[in-house]
RNA sequence: GCUCGCUUGGUGUAGCCCGGCCAAUCAUAUUGGCCUUUCGAGCCAAUGACAGGGGUUCAAAUCCCCUAGCGAGCACCA
C-alpha cells in the first residue's frame, strides 16, 4: 500500500490517517507501507523542498517506517516511457486545444479535430513536449478514452501537459512536461507493485480514470477503496495546510507547532504520542462519508499511553490568592511522585512560610482545606493556620484536597494551550524538570515540558486533561 | 445541470455483500456512585442510534423503490 502525499507543508492532523491506516493494516496482513510523492505539480501545487523531510519525520512521530520512498519528480523518464508505449498503441493523442474549447466539445461528447491523429505525428509532437519546444498551454498529451462515456468526467483526459515553472528539486528544475496525477500515479501504483489503494472521495473519479490505461497495458487495478473526509474537533483553526500556513504568515500562530494549530507538529509537541492519533485515526474506518474525529478519543489513548509514566508537579495557574502559614506545620511536604508507584519516591517541597493556591480553591474563612502532600489547613483571613495531619478531616469529614505552592520560591511557567498561554507557577521541583518530559499537573492535566528558558520561565505544552 | 456516492446514539464504529442468533457491538463522551491525600488512574451503573416513507417477506438495520439531507467529480490541481 502506499501513502502518495503532496510535499507542499506540513501534515495536519488529518494527514495521519494515510499512514495511520496503511501502516497498521501493513502491519497486520505483511503488507509494504510505501511513500511516494506526488510532486509533478511545481506551480499550483508548489512542493516545499523541507517538506518532503517533514513528512518522513512525521511518519516516524506516527511510528512507521516506510519500505520504500520515491518521488514522482525523480521518475519522469518513466512516465515519459509509458506515454510512447501508450501513443504506439494508439491510446493517446497530443491536442492543441484551448482548454476552454475542449471542454465545451467534451460537454457535448463531441471529439476534437485531433483525436484522430496518426501516432506517427502524436509522437512526434510528444517529443517536442518533452524536449520543451512548447510553451505553457500550447500542447497536451491526452488519453483517448471514450468521448462520448455518460460521465464527462471521464472524456479523453489530459496525461501531460507543459510547465514553465521551473521545479523546486534541482534534480526535475530543466523538466517542462509533466503527468497529471491520474496517468502518473495510475503507473506508478503498478510499476510499485501496490495492491490496494486508499484514496478521497475526491479521487472517486481516478480509477475509473486509469482504468483506461490499464486495459491499454492489459494490467490488473488495484483494489481500491475511497474514503470521506475528516474533520476534528475542539479546534478553531481550519484544518487546511493553506490555511494554517496564511495565520502563521499573518502573525496568527507562532509556527506550524503552535498548540492552537490543527497539525502533527503541534499535537507532538503537547505530548501526544504517535500511537495515541493513529488508534484513532484506525478506529475511524474507511467509510465513504465524512467523519469527525474527536480529539477526546485521542486524548483517552494518549492518556493510557503516559499516565503510569508522567510525573506529578503542581501548578497554580494565574488567578491565584497567597496565605501566610501559621501553626506549626511541617518542615517539607513530600507529595509521590505518582501515586500509584510508592517506589519512585516523594518531592520534597520547603513550604517556606507562604502558600499560593488557584482563586477557586480558596476556602470560605474559617473552613479547611487540605493542602496535597502537606496537611490540613484553616483558613484564618490571609493567614493558613495548621489544622493537622489526620486524613480523616478529607476521608470523612470531607474536606477538599487541593493542589498549591510555595509562594516564594514556586517557579515561574507558561503552559501554551489551544486557547492561548497560561502563566502560572509550578513547585520548585519543576525548574529542574527536562525539556521533552511528559508530566502531569495534578488536577490541572498532563503537558510535556518544552524548554527551561534562561529567565527562570519554563515553557510548557498542555495536552489534555 | 450532468455523473457518482453517503446517511446506525453527542462522536466514531460493528452488523448490511450471504434477511432471522440485532429489543443492535465496542470505544469515546456525559451523568451518578464507589475508591483515591488529583477534577488522573481504577471499579460499578445510567444515558443514548438503525434519516423519513412505501414495498417484498413468515421475518428487514440488512433486499427494492421514492423522498429528504449531506458530499464529491465534471481542471492543462493533487
């Protein structure tokens, strides 16, 4: 099977369905998981020299290894091959049409005055595309398929046509004559040895398409499966690479891993495991209608992937209220380091002789609160006056557990959300926390620390809940 | 307009090809309870769907027809 992306930027989320699916199901039936770039558009459909990198990078982050890597661009010889095979068979035909001429004789399932070439002069005039003797627009190379088939769609569709854009990869930039898609691809599948081929609905045409070639060449078509589009929720930001790409220019998102960007590089680097979007993006079938991932599922495999190894830390975020301890509370407190692993120890945090916590924890004056890892506290004015270390004040007597801390030496965080960044303050611990760690923010969320930066400010990426 | 396709609970999915075992599976979600020094994890329970209408049949989510809604293609884009 293979995955046939377009290296013009970076995947989003939805992007991931391809190898997502095609790699497990090669997994699963012995399969072979091939990439192969279809980059034989280099105007409308410009590649991005880094992208072609980007995308294996993200294939990785998904946790497939492709057997194979081609690019269309690097195969044009081929492509050329085909065509002289096709045109000697009589099956194509170079067309000096106007684009806009042929549609309308095509519309009325009339042929033009070229489809009756001889293939002596077609190949002659499909050497000289090649040879680059045409400018943009003045010669195609058709197939000639059925012109007066019920579905227009299908009508004597263009194969080559010529660019005056030079080609990115420096490996194609003297090339001119490029297949379309459907010829391309369609030979490519074969040559490669594909099977089966998931694609669009928006390719729901293609094989129907290629099909003509096929029986020109007498060869077998894959198995071929189509399927809708996917939308995710919970974001604000249109799932579409131009899109993306038009707010990072404007300013909008910082990059294409912004937390608040529908794409693979940021849900990385929030934390999120490769793993977690591909059981996802498995369990969204291949139906033909559209579907809506929603990210809540991701997140339910994401969580059972780093639960048991993210360690806890406290965070208070911004809206926060500070109260003097009085009493005579303990020296340190020393919440786990996960709670149900005893054997990774405690953190030990110096309370120091004031306490942050968040604003809608604060308890009404002269009711407790259980301060996580510490001991019961109450409430007196700004002060916290201790009230013990009897669980059984939160055990039956129902007081609240709350996270908090050390107003003076808490570290300052950012935690960059999909709603924008938060700024709050983590336990002492957490400045010595390494970037790439994923914890969890107890009663916050989990989030993968991204950077200690030289400021005492250290950048973090919220996940989920 | 022409051509092709889709429609199971909030979301996704199984079942549909080969009608009965489907008063419809599993996951996620939401709510409630238990447990827990987290609103995490775990355990338990509840909620909630065959787009509508006809037809065939002893029997239809499954087959046929119609309607509605949605989507795609009709490019010298991929």
């Amino acid at each position: 099977m293979r995955c046939a992306p377009n290296p013009n930027g970076p995947w989003h989320i939805g992007h991931a369905r391809m190898p997502a699916v095609i790699g497990t199901y090669a997994e699963e039936y012995d399969g072979e998981f091939i990439v192969r770039f279809d980059d034989t558009d280099p105007e409308t459909k410009r590649p991005l020299l880094w992208a072609y990198d980007e995308i294996l990078d993200e294939i990785d982050y998904l946790g497939f290894e492709p057997a194979e890597v081609y690019r269309a661009s690097d195969r044009l010889e081929t492509y050329y091959d085909h065509a002289r095979r096709l045109i000697e068979k009589g099956g194509a035909y170079t067309c000096s049409c106007p684009a806009g001429e042929f549609s309308d004789l095509k519309n009325d399932a009339e042929p033009c005055p070229h489809r009756d070439k001889d293939p002596e002069t077609t190949m002659a005039e499909f050497e000289s595309m090649v040879d680059g003797e045409y400018e943009s627009g003045e010669m195609v190379l058709r197939v000639k398929t059925d012109i007066e088939h019920k579905n227009p769609a299908l009508r004597d569709w263009v194969a080559f046509r010529i660019i005056d854009t030079p080609h990115p990869r420096e490996a194609a930039e003297d090339d001119r004559c490029w297949p379309m898609l459907d010829f391309q691809s369609g030979v490519d599948d074969h040559l490669t040895g594909v099977t089966h081929i998931i694609r669009g609905i928006d390719l729901q045409d293609s094989a129907k398409r290629q099909r003509f070639v096929y029986d020109y060449f007498d060869w077998e078509y894959p198995e071929v499966i189509h399927w809708g589009h996917v939308q995710v929720d919970e974001y604000d930001v249109k799932m579409s690479t131009s899109t993306i790409g038009e707010l990072i220019e404007a300013g909008d998102l910082d990059g294409w891993d912004d937390p608040r960007a529908p794409t693979l590089p940021s849900v990385e680097r929030r934390g999120i495991r490769g793993e977690a979007l591909v059981e996802a993006m498995v369990g969204l079938g291949t139906s033909t209608s559209n579907v809506d991932l929603a990210m809540s599922t991701v997140y339910a495999n994401n969580r059972e992937l780093i639960d048991d190894e993210a360690d806890r830390y406290f965070f208070v975020r911004e809206d926060h209220a500070d109260f003097t301890l009085a009493g005579e509370p303990p020296e340190t407190a020393s919440p786990p380091v996960h709670p149900d692993h005893e054997d990774r120890g405690t953190r030990d945090i110096d309370p120091g002789n004031r306490v942050r916590i968040e604003e809608p924890d604060v308890p009404a004056d002269g009711e407790r609160v259980w301060l996580k890892g510490f001991g019961c506290f109450r409430r007196d004015g700004e002060t916290f006056e201790y009230a013990g270390d009897d669980i059984a004040a939160v055990r039956e007597e129902g007081v609240d557990v709350i996270h908090w801390v050390p107003a003076d030496s808490a570290t300052l965080t950012r935690m960059r959300t999909m709603d924008g960044d938060v700024i709050g303050y983590a336990e002492p611990g957490f400045r010595e926390a390494d970037p790439d760690e994923v914890v969890q923010f107890e009663r916050v969320g989990f989030a993968r620390v991204d950077r200690q930066e030289a400021d005492d400010e250290t950048v973090a990426y919220f996940a989920h809940e």
